[in-house]
C-alpha cells in the first residue's frame, strides 16, 4: 500500500509539472504582458526554475535541477521552442548543458552562482584547432554554460547577473596547481544564430563568453567585470566563428577585452576554420594590462574582414592590437576601425610580430603569418605613452596599414620616440604625432571602411512576452 501511494504521488507530481509547462506560453507580443525582451526568436513554452526543485539560497548545489529542467524542456523544441525563467535569489550549480530552440531567462535579482567544488565541472577533450588545453597540456574544464551542436539559443535577461566566481581558480592557477584549462563562463561550440545579451557578467574562471566553430551569433549589452589583476579574464572571444556582432558592452578585463581567435599554431591552420565577418560597435573596454581588441594571438585558421567602430577604451594598454608569430601561419587581413576614443593609454596602436607562446615545440618555422590591410580611421586619444610600437616579422613585413585623421596628445618622457616601427609598410594622412618613416605621409587619404552591411547586422530581434507570473 505505501509502495503504491508513493507510485500515485510520482505520477501525480508528475502530471503538475507538466501542465505547468504546457499551462504557460510565451509569444511574440507587444502589449499587457509581464515579461517582455528582446530576442532572435520567441519561445511557445515557459517554465521556472522552482518547477524542478531548485532552491535559491546560494547553499543548495542546483546542479541537477539545472540539467533536469532544460532536459525536460527540450521536447519542445519542434513545437515553438522553450524557455526557462531564473527567478531572483541565488542559484548556486555547475556546469550545465543548454539544448536547441530554447532561451535561458535571467530575471533581475537571480544570479547564477559558478560552485567551487570542481568535480561540477566535467572534462572535456582538448579543442581541436589548440591540440591541448589553452592553460596547461591536459584538456579542459566544461564552461558553466556549455552547449554544442546547437540551433537557435539565447541566453539572455533584464539584467540578471552570471558570477563565476573565479578568484579561487586564478590563485590557483597563479600556483600552477592545473593541468587542465579552467573553465569559461559562457562557450558553445559547432552552433549556429546565437544570442548572449542583456546581462552582467562577474568572475569568470576564465575567458567569459565563449563562441567557437560557430556562426550567426549577437553578442549584445552585456556588462562583463573582473578584476584588472584576473587571470586570463578575456571579455568576448569570438574563435572561428562567421557573421558574429558584438554592442553596447561595457568590459572591465584582466585581459583582452575582446579577442578574436582562430586556432594555435599547426592546430589552427590544419583546420583552417577563420573568423570572419564580425561587427564590434558601441564598446568600452577597461584592461590596465592588454588590449581593447586583439587579433590573436591564436590567429592561425586566419582573421578576416573585422569591423570596428565607435568604441572607447580608458587606461588600457592598447586598442587594437595584432598578436602573432612565426609558426602562427593563418592571416590577419581586411580589418577596418573608426571612431575611437581612447583616453589613458600606453599604446595606441600596436602590433607584434614575436608573440612567442606554442602550444608545443612541433610549430614550423616555415608556418610565416600574412597581415595586410589594416586600416584605422577618425582617432581621438589622449594621455597617450607611445602612439605606436608596430614591429613587423623579419623577411615578412606587416603591409598596406592605413592610419588617417588621427589626433593624440602625448605624455613622453624626455628622449622617448613616440613611434617604434619596424618591418612595416603602409601610408598615413592627418596623423598627429608624426608617424614613423615607413607609414609615409600621403594627403588626402582616408583609410577605408565598408559602405556594405554584413548580414548579421540585418538581423532583427522580436519582442517576445511571456505571461508567467
């Protein structure tokens, strides 16, 4: 008899959770609705987080309740989709694993809590445009968000908050106590139409936001912060991905800002997966120690056609950087920035040929990188220590820079040159201080910029309304 009470109740709780789920439905709409946001596509389906138990204290592991809810919700994903709200309070969990056709909500007050206990965080195989982990030779750590082999996924909020809580792992890694990669916040790989926005994003283990072999992807008002002291904290890495926008973000890094990747070394250019295409836009980048932008230094699947424009970097080290090294092969090509403002700035231009990091000692020394056509346009910088340290590859000059109506004050040291090039080429026009003998001035040029729209900036985003309570 108690056997079969307990049988009834399963079911019965069985049957609730169900047709709570089926009881809520969220559509595209723009009038009376509770919840409202901006998303790639709305969801038919909507269940909460407590649906399935989880306990928002900041104690209870939810690691479970996590993967139980989003597969459960997965059947959905051929009938208008999914989406699971995270109500305010304190989710604590591990890594958990996203599916298709279904939108994570995190609602203002909710923050999703990364645990420290690392056996939450399950290994997977080294990348393989890196041929081992990015940190240490072993493989790697799941991220906290993960998801591969995915279609139609947004992570998204009203400002809901990811904390990774990473200070633990940088100490440790610090310690050289890792052999294995720390995990990112936020990484899907092999996916296509993406969005991650409308979000803050604290503490990261590592890199934050994660696309990789991926496209289609908008990356959009996001406020991600660590410390400027962070290990490795890298803001966005767009890594071999296609048709990618990144705006209206607001990053305070340990690291890059925003690093565009390809794959290290002989790893990357095997499997020669670019990116391309990309759009950054309305970006502010804080990073005492690297860049507003690099490109690299894994470049080796190759970097091309990446526009920048209207974005500010204040006491940073340098604003658009190029990373490589012999060994890299791949290419840095067609790349186009205008409109930045940068205040408080070691470099404001720099590119580095003798990025010395391998993944192992079976790079070739033939593998000779090509960087042509960089192009930076309409500059205001102030505060600056050198305006440029542009130092080429030996035998393989970095060619076809343009640099045009460029104004920057100084803050020179006695006997200091404001410019140190070597092995470039390229020309300039209304640039202030006078550049370096191998940008040779030529008037009336305006370094180019695409009149053209990538195809991810037509994409526009639905109002999708919920009428969950």
């Amino acid at each position: 008899m108690g056997l079969s009470l307990k049988f009834k109740t399963n079911v019965l709780s069985a049957i609730v959770i169900l047709g709570m789920l089926s009881l809520r439905v969220a559509e595209c709409s723009l009038h009376n609705k509770k919840l409202a946001y901006q998303a790639i596509n709305c969801r038919k389906h909507t269940a909460i987080l407590t649906d399935f138990g989880a306990v928002g204290d900041g104690k209870t592991l939810n690691t479970k309740v996590f993967n139980a809810a989003i597969r459960n919700l997965s059947r959905y994903a051929l009938d208008g989709g999914a989406q699971l709200i995270v109500p305010p309070g304190r989710w604590l969990t591990g890594s958990f694993n996203l599916t298709s056709h279904f939108t994570l909500f995190i609602e203002k007050g909710a923050v999703i809590l990364g645990s420290q206990d690392e056996s939450q965080w399950p290994p997977l195989p080294v990348l393989p445009s890196y041929g081992r982990g990015r940190d240490a030779p072993g493989g790697r750590l799941s991220a906290l968000i993960f998801g591969t082999n995915l279609t139609d996924v947004v992570i998204t909020g009203n400002n809901g908050t990811i904390d990774g809580q990473g200070a633990t792992w940088w100490k440790k890694y610090r310690a050289k106590e890792y052999n294995v990669t720390r995990p990112y916040l936020i990484e899907l790989m092999y996916s296509n139409q993406i969005q991650i926005s409308d979000l803050t994003l604290l503490d990261s283990p590592s890199w934050f936001v994660h696309p990789i072999y991926s496209s289609n992807i908008i990356v959009k008002g996001l406020t991600i912060i660590a410390s400027i002291y962070s290990a490795n904290t890298d803001g966005v890495d767009p890594d071999s991905c296609s048709n990618v926008r990144i705006e209206d973000c607001y990053i305070v890094s340990g690291d890059d800002c925003i690093a565009v990747k390809s794959g290290w070394d002989q790893y990357g250019y095997k499997l020669g997966i670019p990116t391309q295409h990309l759009i950054i836009r309305r970006v502010t980048c804080i990073s005492p120690f690297s860049a507003l932008i690099a490109l690299g230094s894994e470049m080796s699947g190759g970097i091309q056609d990446v526009r920048a424009e209207d974005i500010t970097a204040i006491d940073t080290e340098s604003a658009v950087r190029v990373k490589t090294a012999v060994g890299r092969g791949g290419y840095v090509k067609d790349i186009y920035v205008r409109r930045m403002t940068l205040k408080n700035m070691k470099y404001a231009f720099w590119m580095a040929g003798n990025y010395k990091q391998h993944p192992d000692p079976n790079f070739d020394l033939k593998a000779i990188p090509e960087i042509n056509g960089i192009n930076y346009r309409d500059v205001v910088a102030t505060n600056v220590t050198f305006a440029g340290r542009l130092d080429g590859i030996t035998g393989d000059p970095f060619t076809g820079i343009c640099i045009s109506n460029v104004t920057m004050t100084m803050n020179l040291k006695e006997n200091e040159l404001p410019w140190n090039c070597t092995d470039i080429a390229g020309v300039t026009s209304k640039v202030t201080p006078k550049p370096c003998a191998s940008l040779y001035e030529k008037q009336g040029v305006n370094c180019a910029f695409p009149t053209d729209k990538l195809p991810i900036e037509d994409v526009q985003l639905k109002t999708c309304s919920s009428v969950w309570k």
